[in-house]
C-alpha cells in the first residue's frame, strides 16, 4: 500500500508541473502576450511582388512566407527587439534590424526590396558578386559583360573539373564555379585569347601548360603551349631538357619537357626498371630492361585461298508408267 501511495504522489506532481509549463508556454504564446510582424516583399520592376519568400526570425521557431502579393505575417512572436531574415532561392539574404515587438500591436514594416541590383562587385556583400540577370551570349560562346546584374552568393565549393572558362576580369579558370568563386561572371568559353605567351620555363605557364622550345634551344625563350593529353605508340626516343630520355617527342611534351635533341640522352638505347619509364603503349620488359611495345604486330605467312571442288553431274529423275486402271461402271 505505501509503494502504491507513493507512486500516486510521484504522478500527481509531476502532472501538476507538466499542467503548469504547458500554461505558462500558453500564456507566453497568447496574442495577449505576443505580437505580429507584417511586411511586403517586393523584387524587380514597379509593382512585382514575390511569393514564397521566407521570412523568419533567428533563434525563434516562428516563420512565414509570403503570399500572392508578397505579404507575409509573423505571428504571435513575444515582446522584444529582433532582427528579421528575407531569403530568396538565389538571391543574398536581406537582414532587417531593429523591429522592435510591442504587445498585442502589429509591427509594420512596410515594402522590403530583394531586387539586389548591381554593376560590379563593389554593390554587392563580401560573400556575393554581381551576375547578370540573363547572359547575352553570341553562337561562338562570347558573352556581354559588365551589364545590370543581382547579387548572388558565391559558391563554397566548387569541383575538380577541366572546363576551361574565360571570366569577365580577363583570367581563365578551369570551370565556371571557380570563375564564380572569384566573383566574376563569364565572357566566353574556353580559355581567354591573351595571345601567345613567352616563357622561360614551366612556371611561366598556366596549369596543364609547359614552356615549348625550339630543338636544341633548352636555355632561351619559348610559348606557353597545352600538354598532350594524348600520344601515339611510337618508338622514337628524344632527349627531353630535363635530362631525361623519353620514347616519343609526345610524351616528353606530357611530362612539360621540350626536346633537346633527338635520341636518348646518353646515346644508349632507352632502358626502364618499370613501366613509368616508358610511354603509353610500351612495358618495361624484364630481364633487359627494355621499353617495348605492349602489341607486336606478327605477320602471318600467305594462306592459299580454297577452291572449290566441281559438283558431280547430276542425273534427270526417271518416271515410270504408271499400270492402266480398270474402270468401273455402275449398275
């Protein structure tokens, strides 16, 4: 009977304290006791309200979202000084400060602009850059640059992806989320037309670029060229300027070295310990050490072509007479 009595006590207190907190968060909840923000959010263009927009505000669950003509209503929200947050889907939020919440009133705040216009960086936030609205763009991939734009976030994250793109501010990036990332905009695909670049030596060129040198001339001036990303199976080993022999001109270009002349290095024939000393299509062949070629093409020896045995003539079917039937006439 005591367990009994006292667990009936543990229950009725710690119902009596539930009833009490779901009170006290009624009453905190009350529109007695709260207020209402209401506001308009207004885009581009003299009378062009967006729906859908959310606006909430930072450390409260209480949200809302704008309606047809871009009303939004935060409701029952307790008496204070907050910041109210506008967020678009592409767009940089807009931050309100200062709305002040008085109890039972509305706190009005009029029409609120998203319409982040911009001309360049400089009118947009540290972590957002200027983009056009639409891309003029011609059928060879040039875009118009420097045209009314908004204000978008930049990307934190961008992949490792070969794209090349030239950006608004005359540099190239491997994609377009880097050019982004930058906080410029595209002005045409491919990389920038700078013209030839001299060179002193790999360093002086871009990424997937090497210094190409005129035969011989290792120690003068060359041309920022792209590496190959390709090469033949050929056998015709090069000295490359960096002392190395290679199997093909190709691949002593792939490795961002110009040719110093033609031959190994040392005059003896190219030898390897693994196949990372030979170029694509060639094995390192053990126990001589010899760069050889993955397939050797075996020419077979000339087969005579079959002929034809003649067919035995054949004999005409012979039919034989059938023995004449009696007819039988009826009665």
């Amino acid at each position: 009977m005591k367990k009994i009595f006292l667990l009936s006590l543990i229950c009725l207190f710690l119902l009596t304290v539930g009833n009490s907190y779901a009170k006290k968060r009624e009453r905190s909840a009350h529109p007695l006791n709260s207020g209402e923000i209401r506001g308009v959010i207004k885009g581009c263009g003299e009378e062009r309200f967006i729906r859908g927009v959310t606006v909430y505000i930072p450390g409260l669950s209480i949200m809302a979202r704008s309606d047809n003509d871009g009303v939004f209503r935060l409701l029952y929200v307790p008496v204070g000084v907050y910041d109210a947050v506008v967020e678009v889907n592409g767009e940089a939020p807009v931050t309100i400060t200062d709305v002040r919440v008085r109890r039972r009133a509305v706190s009005d705040l009029g029409v609120t602009s998203i319409c982040s216009s911009c001309f360049d960086n400089n009118d947009c936030p540290e972590d957002s850059f200027c983009s056009p609205r639409f891309m003029t763009c011609s059928l060879d991939g040039t875009c118009v640059c420097g045209e009314e734009g908004q204000c978008r976030k930049r990307p934190r994250l961008c992949p490792d992806r070969y794209d090349p793109v030239c950006g608004c501010d005359g540099n190239t990036y491997d994609n377009n989320c880097l050019a982004n990332l930058a906080g410029t905009t595209i002005a045409q695909s491919g990389e920038c037309d700078s013209g030839p670049v001299e060179c002193n030596d790999g360093s002086d060129c871009g990424r997937n670029e090497f210094c190409v040198k005129d035969e011989s001339e290792c120690g003068g001036k060359g041309i920022c060229e792209r590496k190959p990303q390709l090469c033949l199976i050929q056998h015709d080993p090069v000295c490359g300027c960096d002392g190395q022999s290679y199997i093909n001109e190709c691949a002593a270009n792939t490795a961002g070295a110009s040719i110093l002349k033609k031959g190994t290095c040392d005059g003896e024939p190219l030898t390897c310990s693994d196949n990372r000393d030979c170029g694509p299509g060639y094995f390192c062949r053990q126990p001589d050490g010899q760069c050889a070629p993955l397939y050797i093409p075996i020419p077979l020896p000339p087969q005579p072509l079959p002929v034809p045995s003649p067919l035995p003539p054949q004999q005409p079917p012979v039919l034989s007479p059938l023995p004449p039937q009696p007819i039988t006439l009826p009665d």
